[in-house]
C-alpha cells in the first residue's frame, strides 16, 4: 500500500498471504502514514499471522449477483468516495476509501468506516465493488456432514484446494465432472436458481462429504 491506497483485490490477496492477528495487537497508528508503514509491524506480529495459516484460510470472491444474499453469511468489502455527516451520502467522483458494509435497505447500505464517525449511510448507487471474505478451518476438522448437507440444500460447494465443484441437493452432495459444467449451468437455469450461492470447504472437508462418490 501507498499513500495513495491500493486495491482491495491486493488487499485481500495479502491478507490470504500473510495471514491475519487480533485487531488488539495493531491497534491504529496516529497518523495514515504509520499505519501503512511495514517497518513498524514487528517481526512477532508476522510470526502470529503465519501461525494463523496453520489453522485458517482466507477466502475471497467478488460478489456478483445479490448483496442482500451475501449479507446474510459475512459483511461486506466494498468502495466508495469517502464523505463524512450523519445523513444519506451521495459524494460525486471516483472511489477512494474501502469500508465494511454491514446492513442493507431499500435506499441505502449502512457501513462501518475505519474512522471517526463509525457507522454512515451511502446511498446505494455510490456504493460498488462488493467482495466477500470467508475463513475456511485447516485443521482439527469435525465436520458433521448431515447438518452441512441441509444448512446448504442448493448451494454450490468449491474445493479450495484443488478447485473442483460440486452441489448439494436432494440431501446429498454431488460432484460436478468438468465435462457436465453445461449440463449443470442449464438445469440451474431451468430450477430458477438466479442466485449464486456458494460455501468454499477444504479437500479434507471435501473428503467427508464425498463418501457416496455420487456425480451431478
């Protein structure tokens, strides 16, 4: 990151790089520029982020269909032209400022800005580039597959690790071979299912549901 910023995309790739720490162990520096400095981060607090990949990892994708369904698993990154007041914002020009949204209305999406002033109103068409983050668990794995299987009925599954996809419906999980990718788009299609819902598991979860060794 510069004094100029960066982009999300970048941002959240060195997360899932890096790995993360308590927000209490780097709390906020006085000035912008401290706080984007890498040689005030201790080599302990790199150490602790490492240490976090062991157990986690970082999972991104751009949200591209429904905000109001991506709400309902994690708040969400998004852009905007920073503005401040207690009002519905609509600040003209080109984005400049990441914040969390945490709650969306028919007219506005409430945000949590890393500021003075927490939690602001920005009208809906000022606000783009929704991203959504989730943490997979890489070890001590306890996954208890019937719960998984009908908390996620219609949801797309993806294998982190290796990449593969796969569905859950009917009460069981159904690989996707890459030559039935097709046939999979169009009975989506034909079920109505405009939203795109999606969990990332890891190849040891994957493993667990994978049992039957059933395809789509």
């Amino acid at each position: 990151m510069t004094t100029s910023g960066t982009y999300t995309y970048k941002e959240a790739n060195a997360t899932r790089n890096l790995g993360i720490v308590p927000q209490s162990e780097l709390p906020l520096a006085e000035s912008f520029e401290d706080n984007i400095n890498p040689k005030l981060i201790s080599q302990d607090l790199y150490d602790l982020g490492k240490e976090s990949k062991e157990h986690l990892k970082i999972n991104w994708q751009w949200v591209m269909s429904s905000t109001k369904e991506a709400l309902k698993r994690s708040p969400l990154v998004a852009t905007v032209k920073y503005a401040d007041g207690s009002g519905i914002l609509k600040p003209e020009g080109r984005h400049n400022h990441a914040v969390l949204v945490v709650e969306e209305t028919e007219d506005y999406y409430v945000i949590d800005d890393s500021y003075w002033r927490q939690y602001k109103k920005y009208h809906k068409d000022y606000v783009d580039n929704f991203m959504e983050l989730s943490l997979t668990f890489t070890k001590n794995i306890n996954m208890d597959t019937n719960e998984f299987i009908q908390k996620y009925d219609t949801y797309l599954v993806r294998n982190s690790n290796t990449g593969a996809y796969g569905v859950v419906y009917h009460n069981s999980f159904l690989q996707i071979a890459d030559d039935r990718k097709a046939d999979f788009c169009l009975d989506r299609f034909a079920r109505n299912y405009n939203e795109q819902k999606m969990i990332t598991i890891t190849d040891e979860e994957w493993q667990m549901l994978n049992k039957e060794d059933l395809n789509f």
